[in-house]
C-alpha cells in the first residue's frame, strides 16, 4: 500500500505493508526517519527553512517549514514508540532548479538543507544518507517494513 505525503505534509506509520512516498522534490526537502528496531517511520516533505518568515502560516501549516516540520514529525514518531537513539535520517531534495547559468537568487533548497544540518546538529542527530543539491528534482519513498528508502526508484538506503 503506497500513502503520498504531499507538499507541506507529513505522514508517519507503522504499518509494515506501507510506504511512504512524496514527489517533486526540487528545492523542497523530504526528511525520512526511521527506527528499525520497531519497524516506526515517517516521511516528511518541508518547502521553506524556518517558521519565523511567517509565524501564522507556521501554525496553520508547521509540515511547511523545516524548522517546525522535522519537530512534528519526531513527536509523533516518539508517539509511536520510535526512540530518538534509533531514529536513521535521510534526507533528499534541496536543488535548485533555476536552469543552468541563471542565479538562484533565494536559493530555497540551499538554504533547507542548511536549516536542517544545524537543526540536525543542535539536537545530536546524524543523517545516516542524503541525495542532497544539484538541479533534479526527486521521489523519496519510504517503506515500513524494513527502512528501505529509494530516491527516484534507486535505493539509497536500508535502515533496518
């Protein structure tokens, strides 16, 4: 069974016939976390690095930023039983995706990715893999059963 996680969107599961899937990852960012040792995950797709550019949208729609996004989903894996000791990230998109030669001016993607590095550091997390930059937008999808995370069909990573 296939669940999308659309723009500004979160999922979060423990159903091991599941998998998790967003598309369209160019300057956005899918963030997966998984523990294997209870089979736990959740994908999450954020478009903009941090909350404060516009608090009331944040509230309404925290899945949006990366700041307020990746807290939302580690409480609701922990509300699961996921253990932070357990969690395995990975994490794919950030690209920019103004064509070659043009300026990326508020270099979105670069910025996410810079958000999350620190968010990431701050709370002693390690991404365990990344397809992270250039200018191809990505699919990341996630499946329950055994962590194996796929970025456009090629596996990037088996987190149990």
């Amino acid at each position: 069974m296939k669940t999308v996680v659309g723009v500004s969107d979160f999922r979060v599961s423990s159903n091991t016939s599941e998998t998790l899937i967003t598309y369209a990852l160019g300057s956005c960012l899918g963030i997966a976390a998984y523990d294997p040792t209870i089979n736990v995950g959740g994908l999450l797709h954020v478009m903009l690095p941090l909350s404060k550019a516009d608090p009331e949208k944040a509230a309404r729609k925290p899945a949006m930023y990366v700041d307020t996004g990746f807290q939302l989903l580690l409480n609701e894996l922990y509300n699961l039983g996921a253990k932070k000791r357990n969690l395995k990230i990975t994490v794919a998109g950030g690209a920019s995706m103004k064509p070659k030669g043009e300026d990326d001016y508020f270099k979105i993607g670069k910025r996410n990715i810079t958000v999350l590095r620190k968010l990431l550091w701050k709370n002693k997390f390690m991404i365990t893999s990344q397809d992270v930059g250039g200018n191809k937008s990505r699919t990341m999808a996630l499946q329950i059963a055994d962590g194996y995370i796929s970025i456009n069909k090629k596996p990037i990573a088996a987190n149990s």
